[in-house]
C-alpha cells in the first residue's frame, strides 16, 4: 500500500516530461489532464494509508480536484484551442531535445532542494517534496520556454499542480476551505485566461506571445 | 538434475512458440484466423532441409554471423532465470555478461551484414548500431533498478523475489518494466521501432540485415531472434510476475503463463500502434531511458535499506 | 449592541453586495451614484474601525480568521481614502468623450471596481494566511478586466502580461506559505492554527528556520512581484499606462501597498524565528535598492506620462522597501511614505489622465503647455510630480527624509549610495519632464474645459495634505504610524 502514492508521483513527473517533449498542443493539454487526474487521486490513496482525516472530505477534495484539473480545464483548453485558429504546434524558443534535457537538470535539482529542506516527512512517502519542486520548476520552463499563450496557460497549471502537490503533503495544516480556494483560483484563473487569450486572438490573429510586443522601454 | 533438464527444455523448445502466439495476436486483431501457433517450428524445420547459397563477395565472416549471434543468444539463455531464479550458470555480475553476450550476437549479425558489401545491409547495419547505442543505457538503468535494491549484480539474487524488494523499489518496478519493454521492443525490432514483416528499404533496420542468408543459416537467424525475445520477456516476466525463487512445477508453469502473456502483450502493441518516423525513434529509446533514470533516482532518494 | 468587530464584516460586505447590485443597475448615471455611495459608504465604515482598533486595541471576528491591528488599520484608512477619491474622480472622467461609459462596460466597472475594494479589504482584514492569499489572487483576477476596459492591442497585450506574471507570482507566494506553514508543525500541535498570522506571532522562536526562511524567500519573490519590486516589475508599465487613469491610481495607491502589506505580515515572524539578525529586513532592502536603482534608470528615457508614473511607482515601493528593510525608524519613515507617495501618485494618474482625454494623447512631447491649456489639471500634474520627486515642502520630502536618517544610523553604505544615486536620477528625469510639460506653448488655443467643484476637490484635498504634512507631523498621525510599526518589530 504504501508505494502507490509514490507511482502516482512518479506519474506526474513522466507526465512533467512529457509535457516538455511534445511538439503537439492537444498533447499538453492532455498529459496534464492525466496529471490532474493522477493529482485527484493522492488524498484518496493518502486516506487509505493513514485514516486520519474525515472521509467525506476527501472524496470531496479527490472529486472536485477531478472534475476540475481533469475534465473541465482541459475541456476549456481544447475549446480555446479550436476557436483561436492557430496552428496546433508549440513553437518553442529553446529547442524540445534541450527542454528534455533542462527538465531533467531541474528534476534533479529539485530532489537536492527536498534533501536541503528536510521537511517533517507526513506519512510514509517521501516523494511529495520533490515532485512538487519538480513540477512547480518544470511548469516554469514551460511557461517561459514556449510562445504560444496556450502553453504560457499549461506552464501555469502545472505550477499550481506543484503547490498543490506540496499542499498535500502538509494535508494536516491546510484546512479544507483553502484547499478548495486553490482549486477554485485554478478554475477561475483559467478561465480569464481563456477569455483574454480568445480577444488576443481576435485583435490580433495569431497567439504569438513573443510578438506582444506594442509596448516597449 | 532435473531443474537443468526444465531450463535447457523451456530455452531450447519455447522460443518459436512465443513467434506464434505474436502471430496470432496480430492476426486476431486483423479479423483473420492466422497461421496455427506452431507453424515458426514448421518453418525452422524447413529452413534447416534447404540449400544454402554464399556470394562470392563474402569471407567467412557472412558464414559465421549467424553461428556466433545463435552462440552468443543460447550462452546468454544459460544465464537468465527461466521460471527459476537460478539459472544452470550463475556468478556475481552474470547480469553484465547477458547484456554483452547479445551485444556481441548484435556485432556480429551487423558484420555479417557489412561483410556482404552491399549497401542496403550497410544502411541496415548503420541504423541498428544507433538504435543499439540508445537501448543500452535504458537497459542497464532497468536492470539497475532491480540490482540496486538487492545489492547484488547476479541474476540469482537479484531476480530472487522481486516481490520482496517492491517494499523499497515499489514505484520504480513499473518504471523499469516499462523501459525494459521498451527495449524489447527495440531489441527485436517490433513495431513501433521496426516493422518485422515489412519488405520496404526505408523501414527496414533488422530485416535488411539478415537478407542475404538463406537456407540453415536464416533458420539459426530466426532462431536466435526468437531466444533473444524470449529472454527478453522472461526477464519481464520474473521482474512482474510472483514466481517462487525455488521454481519448481509451479514456478514453470506461472513463467509460461507469463511468457505467454507477454507475447500478447507484444502483439496488441503491434497492432495497435503504428511504426514511428526513424527520427522517432531516438526520442523514445532516451524517453524510455529517462523514465528508468527517474525510477532509479526515486530508489535513490529514499535510500536503499 | 453594536460591537466594533462588527464593522469587520461590514466593511467586507458592502463592496461585495455593491457589486453584485452594479450587475443589476440599469443606466450609466446610476452605477457610477452608486459606486460614489458605496465606495464613501466602506470608507466611513473603514474609518471607524480604524478609530477603534488605534483608541483601544486590536479586533478580531469570525474565530479569530479576520483580525485588525494597527498595522491592518492605518492601511485600511489608505485604502479607504484612495478609493474614495478615485471613485470621485472616475465619476467626472468618464463622461468624457472616447472614455464615456455605455451600459455594459458601467456595469462590468463597478463590479469589478466594488470586487477590487472588496477583495483588497479581505486582505487587510484576514489573520488567517490562506484567506489573505485568495484575497491577493483575487486582486489580480478582478482587476485584469479593468485593465482591458477599453479594448485596444496595447491594452491587451498589457492584460496578458499582468495576468500571466501576476499569475504565477501568487503561485510562487502560496508555495512559500505552505513552507511557512509547514515550518510550524512542530511548534504548533494543532494543525489549523498554523495558518493564523497571531499563532505564528506568539510561536515564531520555536519555528523551524530552513523552510521558513525558503518560504519567506519564495513569498519575498511571490508577493514581491505583485509589489512591483525589480526585478518582477515588468508588468507594471505596461497596466498602469494602459489602465484608464482612475484604475492605475488605485492600483499605483492601494493594489501595490497591500501586496507589500502581505509581506510585511511576516516579517516579525520570520525576524523572531531566525534571532532578530535582520536576515528578511536585508533581502527587502537589496530589493528596495535595486527596484530604485532599475527605475531610475527606465525613468531617464521615458516619453510616456502614464509610464514614468508607473516607474516612480516602483522607485516609490522601493523606497518603502529601503525604509522596512532598515527597521527602527525606517519602518516609521516607510509606513509614513506609504501614505505620502499615495497621495501624490494618485494626484498624478488624475492629472495625467485629464491631460490625456484633452489633449488626445499620452506623450509628453505633446502634452505641452498644461498650466495655460488646463490649469487645474496642469498645476495639479505640476504639483503631484514634484511631490513625487521630493520638492520640499511635501510629505514625500519628510519621510524620505527620515529613510535617509535611518540608512545613516544603520551605517548602511550599500543601501544609502543607493538611495541617493536613484532619487538623484529620477529628480533630474521627472523634473525636466515636469517643467517641459507645465510651461510651453499649447498645440491649440481654447482647449481649457468647464472644472465641476468635485473635480478641483479631488486634485487639490491630496495636495494639501501633502503640504501640510511635509511641514507638520500632527501627534495622532505620529502615534498611529507608531503603533502600526510597532507590529514590525519583532520584539514581542
């Protein structure tokens, strides 16, 4: 029992990979689809490890989490994706081979920093701080490695999927309301980010973040 | 006695069979009905009654090839745990050796290939020296993943209970069973790495390499490429499957099972998937490289108990 | 029995059902009567909680989640006062010309506007770290669309950047609360209270320094870039320039002091947990000096009004930084130049605003001849950019002042050369901008509008306070801003 929350992390850090690697657009949308789903699924495994918390909030946490990270973000994404007439490729600044490569470089980098913290371990597993290091590094390199806006929004949801992450490793601490207030900023960020890069595409027909570039000095 | 008489059997008799059921797999997904499960031991036997016939262009190395890669597999089947965690020969870094006994198999298979002078075995021979140079590390990190948590470097104690070590090694297990099917994948050139059925140069790598031999020496071919799947899946068979270290009756029978399944699993995958751009294939032998790593550094930060 | 805890809620109640009821209101004129009400409404409300928590202590409400000190109080009153004047203004400015508001977009305003008083104020008022951080998120998700009020590339391109950049900031703050957080486990047994910002007060020496002070690290950077603190300012040029002027004043006024409030909050905390060696005052300092030090240096070569405003945004909040970063009396000083550079910015933005709908246009090579064109407008611009800049006798003179003092008594070197060199440039920079724009000749005759009472209220209340206050500190003033400081100091 006590290894399955561990497989889920290491899920989500192949899927931080693959996100890096992709060239393909509904690709990243999908892996961190997974990601959520995969994410949804850590209270629940942490609940049958240790019966601490109340299992109604967990479910709700694990469905709302779900539903959110899993069905209903991806779902705006593609929306998004097919109104703004774009080309479905990721076009990044740094080569995807170099992005692999730099991913990996942070993975390691963020295995060091949870040795360096050494935080008060909650439970059996160990691998919350460092997937949640990972995952917040690598959605950065999304974030400022790419130049379409769609994939400035992937770099942003993992970023959160990293604190949510290290959230749950502290799951005694965080009350529930917060938990849920992280879930509902992810929703609404999203959103109006959605919203904003649909009027980008209608001013100005493409999605090129690097071409904003009006307002200099 | 008797635990050498299973091994020598399953190495020497199953091989073929896990041709077929890869065979049937495909063809069932087709909608045909397929060759019966035993027809790569009618075609052995049919290979081994013809006439052979060597260019003048070749040394005795084309004549070799096949021999040594047959050698090479069988020498390395003698290590690996079939259905038993010790095999008839076994010593502390055995695990290295398997792995340096098919890459000679693989040298010489590519030498015979140069050594016919044509170019179309050369582009063979070229490829599956890049694709062999990136399966090797995912191969090694795989099995690192097995051996480090046991401690050992021998097939003996490090594929003795898995089960026992998935305590510690438990979320990098799956990863090193993925990247190990992986390398299977590109070790026997199976789609999605290589078509094994095709005929067309530019999706040959394994096939084009092997064009020129004909008669016995194709059917060493064929058989020497079936042990190397064969040890490629009892090695994936040990690491997943719950086969007591002692083997015995049951120990053979849930590896067969195993086996077995593993040959489906092969199938489906190949008819499933469609063969990857040649310039694909790189990225998934490093991708797979890196999922071992990632499992290997899981094992690490935990620390090994 | 009417409790001063109770204006806690009412003070978060009455933005938020002011901006539902904006959604249901049905003609521009009406939205605009009932932002002015609701807005003066909360601040009466603000003003009197303030009055109570400064008179006898601070107020708590709803188990100890939202709590008012000194510190909460006095940047309530900001907020208050900021607001108020901005909503006046908003009223005159925009029923002017390309700026006029039709139905839709009034409606979607004062939502909006209400949400942003309202989330602004739960971030004041919250004890409870979580719901301080949604506050803050909420910030930048209610004011990215009224950045964009009047759809144009430029303004886009400036929402998308402070979306994005904003975005991930808060991302960065929540991980360093959650470290924060998590560096509490073992002084705090029970595990919801390690979120309430008057636990950690009370237990900070018994808080594990690692995470704590990576976490104060990744919060530094997270809010930090909410602040506007090089070198996570990029944003704000762009938002505040292409903002219409009433939402770059409460964004330049109130938006980058509560950030900075967030980071306040945890300075005692991260001061008691490491020893009082000044670890945290350091970093903000290094990061008030260089946020001068970056703004200056934009400041030299600007041509926009809108853009230099909001570069001497950020040199201002790096002054602000400089002053906490020293303590003692340069958290006085700090807290003091919070209400000063608010006050004059805000006059500012007004101004420039103004200028901008008449004379058609931002640049500073066109907007020449202010004083005779525009006179309010102009001897307000004239007035607020030397008040920015420090010209005595402003309130911005006197608390600068007392930063200097306070980097001289530190016999912080880095620090003051810093402060000087900085303020030094952005004098020379803003000052012949100043004088070009106020004198010269105007490009047409006969642009000077009709000024309504209100109006020449709104420019001039500010600049006298601020004359006031560079020549005399009133004694309640001095008390408030000394207990405000006194929550700083990390002695107990």
């Amino acid at each position: 029992m006590t290894g399955y929350a561990d497989l889920l992390l290491l899920a989500v850090l192949v899927l931080d990979l693959y996100v890096v690697y992709t060239s393909r657009l509904a690709g990243c949308v999908r892996a961190s689809a997974l990601q959520g789903a995969a994410l949804a699924l850590l209270p629940v495994v942490h609940y049958l490890e240790s019966p601490s918390a109340d299992l109604v909030h967990v479910l709700v946490m694990a469905a709302s989490a779900l539903a959110l990270k899993a069905i209903v973000i991806p779902h705006l994404l593609m929306r998004a994706l097919r109104d703004a007439n774009v080309r479905r490729d990721v076009e990044p600044f740094v080569s995807l081979h170099l992005s692999v490569l730099l991913a990996g470089v942070l993975i390691g980098l963020s295995f060091w920093l949870a040795t360096v913290l050494a935080l008060p371990a909650s439970g059996h597993t160990h691998l919350f701080v460092p997937t949640a290091f990972a995952t917040f590094l690598i959605g950065f390199l999304v974030l400022v490695s790419r130049r379409k806006a769609i994939t400035q929004v992937i770099g942003y949801l993992l970023i959160e999927n990293g604190a949510y992450v290290f959230g749950q490793s502290l799951a005694a601490q965080m009350p529930f309301v917060v938990e849920l207030g992280l879930l509902l900023d992810l929703l609404v960020g999203v959103i109006v980010m959605g919203i904003v890069i649909l009027q980008i595409n209608r001013e100005f027909d493409h999605m090129d973040v690097d071409q904003l570039n009006l307002l200099k000095g | 006695m008797t635990a050498l008489m299973l091994h020598l059997a399953l190495l020497l008799a199953m091989p073929p069979l896990l041709l077929g059921i890869i065979t049937r797999t495909k063809a069932w997904f087709a909608g045909r009905k397929g060759p019966p499960l035993w027809q790569p031991y009618l075609d052995l036997w049919k290979l081994l009654h013809k006439g052979a016939v060597y260019s003048r262009t070749t040394t005795w190395i084309f004549r070799a090839g096949p021999i040594v890669t047959l050698a090479a597999v069988l020498t390395a089947g003698l290590l690996t745990p079939l259905g038993a965690a010790a095999a008839p020969f076994g010593f502390s870094g055995d695990v290295i050796l398997f792995a340096y006994l098919l890459a000679l198999g693989r040298f010489f298979t590519m030498a015979a290939a140069l050594d016919t002078g044509s170019s179309f075995e050369g582009m063979g021979a070229s490829r599956e020296a890049a694709f062999s140079a990136l399966a090797e590390p995912a191969l090694f990190l795989a099995l690192a993943i097995v051996c480090i948590p046991a401690g050992s470097v021998s097939f003996a104690e490090a594929w003795a209970s898995p089960w026992q070590t998935w305590g510690p090694a438990h979320p990098a297990l799956p990863a090193a069973a993925v990247t190990l099917f992986a390398v299977l994948l590109a070790e026997n050139s199976r789609i999605p790495v290589d078509d094994p059925t095709t005929h067309l140069e530019l999706t040959m790598i394994h096939e084009v390499m092997v064009l020129d031999h004909g008669g016995p020496d194709f059917a060493f071919v064929l058989y020497g490429s079936a042990i190397k799947l064969f040890l490629f899946a009892s090695l994936l068979v040990h690491m997943v499957f719950p086969i007591p270290p002692a083997g015995g009756a049951l120990g053979a029978t849930v590896f067969v099972a195993g086996a077995a399944a593993v040959a489906v699993l092969v199938g489906i995958v190949e008819s499933v998937t469609a063969r990857i751009r040649l310039l694909r294939v790189p990225q998934l032998l490093v991708g797979a490289s890196v999922i071992a790593a990632l499992g290997l550094a899981v094992i690490l930060y935990r620390g090994i108990p | 029995m009417f409790q001063p805890a109770m204006l806690l809620i009412v003070v978060l109640a009455l933005p938020a059902a002011g901006a539902v009821l904006c959604l249901l209101l049905r003609s521009t004129r009406a939205v605009l009567a009932l932002l002015t009400t609701g807005v003066l409404a909360a601040g009466l409300a603000a003003a009197g909680l303030a009055a109570a928590v400064f008179g006898s202590g601070p107020l708590r409400a709803i188990g100890g989640w939202l709590f008012v000190d000194a510190l909460s109080a006095y940047h309530l009153v900001l907020l208050a006062l900021v607001f108020s004047l901005s909503t006046v203004f908003a009223g005159g400015y925009f029923r002017h010309g390309t700026h006029a508001l039709e139905l839709r977009t009034a409606r979607r305003f004062g939502a909006l506007w209400f949400g942003s008083l309202a989330a602004m104020t739960l971030v004041l008022v919250s004890n409870h770290l979580g719901l301080m951080w949604v506050g803050i998120e909420s910030t930048t998700l209610v004011t990215t669309f009224l950045i964009g009020l009047h759809r144009s590339r430029e303004s886009l391109e400036a929402t998308w950047k402070y979306l994005v950049i904003c975005s991930v900031g808060i991302a960065i703050a929540f991980m360093g609360m959650l470290l924060v957080g998590a560096s509490a486990t073992r002084a705090l047994p029970v595990p919801s209270d390690a979120m309430l910002w008057t636990r950690l007060r009370e237990v900070a020496p018994r808080l594990d320094s690692a995470p704590l002070k990576i976490g104060f690290l990744f919060l530094l950077v997270g809010y930090g870039t909410k602040v506007g603190l090089a070198p996570m300012h990029t944003w704000l040029p762009d938002a505040h320039s292409q903002a219409p002027a009433p939402v770059s004043a409460i964004f330049s006024g109130v938006m980058l002091n509560t950030a900075l409030y967030c980071i306040i909050r945890y300075i005692p905390v991260v001061e008691a947990a490491t020893g009082g060696t000044g670890w945290s005052l350091r970093l903000l300092a290094l990061f008030g000096v260089v946020s001068m030090v970056v703004a200056a240096a934009f400041i030299l070569f600007q041509r926009d009004a809108k853009r230099m405003l909001a570069y001497c945004s950020v040199e201002h909040l790096g002054i602000i930084a400089v002053g906490l970063g020293l303590g003692g009396l340069g958290t006085f000083a700090a807290l003091f130049h919070a209400a000063n550079h608010s006050l004059a910015k805000t006059t500012g933005f007004f101004c420039a605003g103004r200028l901008g709908q008449i004379y058609g246009t931002h640049e500073m090579r066109s907007l020449r001849g202010t004083l005779r064109a525009a006179p309010l407008w102009g001897v307000g611009l004239l007035l607020g950019l030397l008040a920015l800049i420090g010209v005595v006798p402003s309130g911005t003179f006197a608390s600068e002042l007392l930063t200097v003092k306070a980097a001289v008594d530190k016999r912080s070197v880095v620090v003051l050369v810093g402060f000087l060199v900085a303020a030094g440039a952005v004098f020379i920079g803003m000052f012949g901008h100043a004088m070009a724009m106020a004198w010269g000749k105007p490009p047409r005759e006969g642009m000077a509008e009709e000024t309504s009472f209100l109006e020449r209220a709104v420019v001039m209340l500010p600049l006298a306070l601020l004359a006031i206050l560079g020549l005399w500190m009133p004694q309640p003033l001095r008390d408030i801003l000394q207990q405000a400081a006194a929550v700083v100091r990390p002695e107990p």
